[in-house]
C-alpha cells in the first residue's frame, strides 16, 4: 500500500514535461548554438569554397576530391596514424603497468600517484615549451643524461628520423589521467576472484591476463577509445614545437595542425571544414570498429 | 517567488545577455562625445609604446576622434575572422604580404580617393615602398614602418680572420670566402664553433636567394591560370638552392643542426649574431634594437646582400618588409579612420615610430635630424634599397602563406640533402602552380 502512495505522489502531472524542458535548456540552447549548428554549417562550407573573408561558394565534393592530390594532405594523415599507432598503445600499456604497480602495497603510494597525474594537470603549451628545452640537441637534459651514459643523443626536435619517437615520448606524460582510471577498475576486481585463481593453482602473470586484464577490459576500452579521438585530433604541442618562422619540420606536421593552417592561415575555410568531416568520419568509424570488437574482447560483470 | 526561480530566473537572463546583448557598437560607441576607432596592432614592447605615443599625440591633437590601441596577437587570423564576421576595428595594422588576399576578397577598402582628401599622396613614399601598397591597379594600404632587408656582419670577426670590415662582401663569391675564413671547426674536428653565414639563421626568408642570382620565384603575369606563375624551378632559383646547398654539403648537416640547437632565441643575448657564433647574417634594421639592449658593444657593419653579379652603384638588390595599416570593410568610420592614418604619416610621426622601431621611415625625405641620431648606424643602406629600382617584395599573390609554406618544406629538402635542388624545386613548382591556378579559377567563378 505504501509503495502505491509513493508512486501516486510522483505520477508525471500536466505541464511536467515542459518544466523538465525549461530546466534542460540551457544545455538544449547552448548543444544548438555550440555544437549542432556549427556542425551543420561546417558540413555546408566543406562543400563550397569559403575564404572567409567572402561568402562561400558552391562547390560540390571538390574540396573532398582535391584531398587526394594534395601531397601536404597525405603527408599529415601518414603522420597522424603512425602517432596513433605507436602511442595508444604504449600509453595503454603503461598505464596498466603504473596502475598494477601502484595498486600493490608500496611505499609513497599516494604521492607515486599524484606525481605521474599532475603532469595532466599542466597546460598543454607550458608542457611543450619544458620539453623543447628537455630534448634540444645541445643543451637539453635528456642529450645530457644520455651522453653520461656515453650515448651521444640525436636532434630530437629536428632530426626528421628522431621528431616522431619525440611526440611519442611526450605523449607519455599524460599517463596519469589513463592510470587513475585504472587503478579505479583494479581496485574494483572482486578478492575472491584472485583467491580462486591462487586455489586453481595460477601464477601471477596468469592471474594478470585471466582474471585482471578480463575485469579491466571495459576501462581498457575506454581509455583506448579516449586516446584514439586524442591521438587523432593532436595539435597544440606540436604547432608549438614544429611550426617555426622557418617552416614546419615535415615529420612533426599533423592533421589537425594542416587544418587549422587552412582555415585561418590560407583562408580555405571549405577546405578545412572537409578536412574536419573526414577526420570526424575517421574517428566514428575507428570507435565503431572497436565498439564491434568490445563485443568479444571486454568482459561486463552482471550485477 | 522561491529563491530557486529567482535565481533560475537570473541565470536565464544572464545567458540571454550574454548571448543577444549589446555587443561591440554600443560598447565602443564614444568616449566624452567622441568618435572611438579600435586600432588592432601586432606590437607590444618598445614597439607598441612608440605606436602609443603617436596614438597619444593624435587622441590629443583634436575634440573628435579617439583611437583605442589593441595589442593582438596572431593578427592576420584574428583579422580574417573578423572582417568575414563582418564586426571588424576600425584600422588594422597587417604585413605587407597580407594585402593581395585582402583586397582581391573586398576586405580592406581601397584609398586612391580616400587617402588624398587627407593630404596623404603615394609620391611621399619611397619608390621601392610603393610598391607593397598598391595591388592590381589600385592602393589598398600605407605603410607605417618598413624595413629593407640585408647583410649584417661582425666586423670584429671580420678583423680577427684577416678581412676587411670596410669592405663587405659585394658578390656571392665574396660571401663565399668570407664565410670559409670566418667558419672554424673545433679542435675535436666534430663541432663547429663558428660559422661564417648560414642561410637557414634566421631562416626567416628562405626563399630570397633567387633574387641575388638574378631571378625571381614568381611572376603575376602570364601563366594559363590567370594567377600568375611560379619560378620555383627556374635557373636563378635552382642555382640558388645549389648554392645553399653546398654549404650544408660542406659543413655537414648533422653538424649545423646540433650547433643551431646550441643558438638561443632571437630576441635574447643568446642570438648567434650577438654572441658571435655567425659572423654574416640577412636581417632588418631592427636588430640594431637588439645589439643595443644586449650586446651594445658589437662592432657590426650593414652593407646590401651580396649578388652574383655583385650591386650596380646606388641601385642596391634587396628585399623591402613592410608593416602596412588598412581600413576594413565594414569599418564603420572610414573617413575618421583616415584622418588617423594620415597623422601617423606625418613625417614627425612617421620619424618617431621609425626611431623607436628602428627601422628606416618609408617616406622619401628622411630629415637629417633622425638620419644622424638613428640607432641603426646602417641606416643608409636600408635606405639606399628602399629607393632602388632593383629591390624587390614578396610576391604578390593571395595563396602566399600557402606558396611561402611551401617553399619553406621543400628549402628543408634542400638543406638537408634529401634530393637535388632541380628534383625539388621542379616538385614545387607544380605544387605552387596548382595551388595559384586553383585560387584564380575560384576568383574568376565569384566574379563570374
């Protein structure tokens, strides 16, 4: 009886709807205003040509076409992925490797922990500017550390060869923000789970891959979906290490940064906006797949 | 009303504020009755505080105009933004290389009427500045500081190896040997300590040397395109890069990159021409401004950067970098804009801003006054390009940011050693001439 009060008390009543509306508008006005009416009209200009400085102007699929001819464009998607590639997942990985170390009983657990995660706090181009100076060839403390160790270090920055290792490199320094979400999932790993895999007999590093990386999966697949989108959409450390009054070193010139060069640069708006629908595209069709994939690979514990 | 309507209520009129509220015009309508222009300017510093005593002395000189100097930065994009939003400043204060973009999209208004009503006339200028303000027939901007660029040497250095300050190289063969005698290698054999010129520090001109080799990268006539035509591959800028080339051939690359990562930034004691790491650099006047806080002891001389041919007297080669002010369209006190214009280019003002800038004025007749008493002590020279019939300016077309970051790619090929000039530049020219050909075929459609 008194469950059917309770739900007689908090039946929807007239004009409910339109309260609840009232309440959630700003977000509805501020997603129209910010986002859904921007994207619309992006799509738009990627199909005219808009120098900004005068009305766009129709242009059908050309700016979408001329991608295919423009050796800068290639150059930046071939850049773009072979950071994706090498840096998701070694973030990914280290991430865990941090996560399991510092789920463990050690010492200075709680400062370990705030010491890797405040580098996420650091503004992005404060963190490039450090590490311009960490990796110059001639004066930076990493050639410094090296050369202790008798290794005679590259041209980190400018050395075409060395300029990707050294995005990757920096790229680690965010790991913080991925191993907090870690270390959250480790910690919510049911003990009876490791008690019967230590009962069937399983060492340690079967215990990681059985029972930890199973009951982790759906953070693995999070982060990694997470530093997909990150990856795919990298520009202010690199605009501010690579893009010199000289020219831009070829090896550090990615997609995003060819983009905004468009837009506000060159003055192809339309260009750019087309860039921008690819790389929205690229980006829905790489979470697609590892959604599909997430269907076989990442373990849902029923509650 | 319940305290939670009342503030749901305050917020929802703070956002409506915020997003239909009065915005610039109302904000920026006067100050004591007068007209207020915005004034959007790139420089900060002893650059900014010069162009903010003339702004001064205007506000001062008259009842009816006041002029509010906006420092902003990155402001060619800032600028596009706003003149394509159509809520632009009053004057904006752009680079020279911007002007063909802007007026052939309408942007800035033309001033071949406008200017002259306030007694501002082309015939001022000197004659090699005169040609960044006009484009296509029509004037489009002034000039309210200009530098010419050239060669910079340290004639202590020059003293030391056994060559003589007073005679500067004139040839590109003389530059060459200056640079070998000024280049030193350190007793280790594997580090350099000093180099005697090297074309990628600064770096900021890359694609310069085919002037000095008798040619040019570009042409605004013919071409099938109607935008013009890219040299890039031509003999005088394929020369060039071969002639750039052998130095990083002869100093080897690995080793100029690591010593340049040993140069500081360029507005610090640390720049290489201050601490004497290069003996011959290419810059503008301005970097007297520097010597002078940071290393006023240098010795350094100013002479036209070095030719194949060498300089035909009083007709020196040489870049002309201007900063230019224009009126946008849109602008919504073109006539009082102006008024200001032409008080900055007064020939006071124009001397003052040029003083603390240091850089020559762009006007004609420089007064003795200012010629005696400017920092620069190779004032001449700069001058000396400005009136010669052989100084050049970047090329004048709209996809230039485009067409100079392209050339900047492939200069790096170049430099290191990756392919042959021809290989490079022949790759170039294409792209260049797409990209032009691409940018006239779209103008023609608009104005179709």
């Amino acid at each position: 009886m008194r469950a059917q009060g309770s739900a007689s008390r908090v039946r929807p009543r007239f004009g409910s709807t339109a309260r609840g509306l009232l309440w959630v508008s700003p977000w509805l006005v501020g997603s129209a205003a910010f986002l859904f009416v921007p994207m619309a009209m992006s799509l738009y200009y990627s199909l005219t040509d808009y120098p900004l400085l005068e009305p766009p102007l129709w242009s059908g699929l050309d700016n979408y076409r001329r991608m295919a001819d423009d050796p800068v464009f290639l150059r930046v998607v071939k850049n773009t992925a072979l950071f994706c590639v090498l840096s998701i997942p070694l973030q990914t990985i280290l991430a865990i490797v941090l996560a399991v170390l510092l789920n463990g009983r050690i010492p200075l657990r709680r400062t370990i922990q705030a010491c890797i995660f405040i580098p996420t706090l650091v503004p992005l181009i404060a963190s490039a500017m450090v590490w311009m100076w960490l990796f110059n060839g001639e004066l930076g403390l990493v050639n410094r550390v090296l050369s202790v160790l008798g290794v005679d270090g590259p041209a980190w920055l400018v050395d075409r060869d060395w300029v990707m290792p050294s995005m990757v490199l920096m790229s680690l320094w965010g790991v913080g923000q991925a191993m907090i979400v870690f270390l959250a999932a480790l910690q919510d790993v049911p003990r009876q789970l490791y008690e019967a895999a230590r009962i069937d007999g399983m060492g340690a590093l079967r215990q990681f891959s059985s029972v930890t990386l199973p009951m982790i999966s759906p953070a693995i697949l999070f982060n990694v979906i997470s530093l997909t989108i990150a990856c795919v959409q990298v520009f202010a450390i690199p605009y501010v290490m690579f893009r010199k009054p000289d020219g831009t070193n070829p090896a550090g010139h990615f997609y995003t940064m060819y983009l905004y060069e468009n837009a506000f640069v060159y003055g192809n708006m339309g260009y750019a906006s087309a860039m921008a629908w690819v790389q929205l595209l690229v980006v829905l069709v790489l979470t697609g797949v590892m959604l599909l994939a997430s269907r076989r690979l990442v373990h849902y514990r029923r509650v | 009303m319940t305290r939670r309507a009342a503030l749901g209520g305050m917020a929802a009129a703070g956002a409506g504020f915020a997003l239909f509220g009065p915005r610039g015009e109302r904000a920026r309508a006067s100050v004591d009755g007068r007209i207020v222009l915005d004034y959007w300017e790139k420089w900060t510093r002893h650059e900014g505080d010069a162009m903010e005593k003339v702004i001064a002395a205007f506000n001062a000189s008259q009842d009816r105009i006041h002029v509010r100097y906006v420092v902003t930065s990155d402001i060619g994009q800032k600028s596009l933004i706003a003149i394509g939003s159509g809520n632009p400043p009053d004057l904006i204060g752009l680079y020279s290389f911007n002007i063909p973009f802007y007026a052939e999209a309408g942007a800035i208004i033309p001033m071949d009427e406008l200017a002259p009503k306030f007694g501002v006339t082309l015939d001022r200028y000197a004659a090699g500045v005169r040609q960044v303000m006009r484009h296509k027939g029509r004037w489009w901007a002034t000039v309210n500081t200009a530098g010419s660029i050239a060669l910079y040497y340290n004639r202590e250095l020059f003293r030391k190896v056994g060559l003589d300050p007073d005679r500067p190289p004139s040839t590109i063969a003389e530059l060459d040997e200056a640079h070998r005698k000024l280049s030193k290698i350190g007793d280790d054999g594997k580090k350099l300590e000093r180099v005697g010129f090297l074309h990628r520090e600064p770096g900021w001109w890359s694609w310069l040397w085919a002037y000095h080799f008798g040619g040019a990268i570009y042409s605004p006539d013919g071409g099938t395109g109607g935008g013009g035509v890219s040299l890039t591959a031509s003999d005088a800028n394929i020369r060039a890069m071969e002639w750039m080339q052998s130095y990083a051939r002869d100093l080897g690359v690995d080793r100029v990159k690591s010593f340049q990562e040993g140069f500081g930034n360029y507005f610090t004691p640390e720049n290489p021409f201050l601490t004497g790491k290069v003996g011959m650099i290419v810059q503008g006047p301005w970097i007297a401004n520097l010597v002078q806080a940071f290393k006023p002891d240098l010795d350094y001389g100013v002479a036209p950067f070095p030719t194949v041919s060498g300089h035909a007297a009083d007709q020196p080669v040489g870049l002309i970098d201007t900063d230019v002010l224009v009126i946008p369209r849109n602008a919504r006190h073109p006539e009082a804009s102006m008024e200001f214009i032409a008080w900055t280019q007064r020939q006071d003002m124009s001397e003052l801003l040029a003083t603390a800038h240091c850089k020559p004025s762009p006007l004609a007749v420089a007064s003795d006054e200012f010629l005696s008493r400017h920092p620069n002590r190779g004032i001449r020279v700069h001058y000396a390009i400005f009136g010669s019939n052989r100084a050049y300016i970047a090329p004048k077309t709209p996809t230039w940011q485009q067409f100079k970051d392209e050339f900047d790619s492939a200069v790096q090929r170049v430099w290191r050693l990756e392919a042959l000039p021809r290989e490079v530049m022949g790759g170039l020219q294409s792209r260049t001439q797409a990209i032009i050909d691409h940018a006239a075929a779209q103008r023609r459609r608009r104005n179709a």
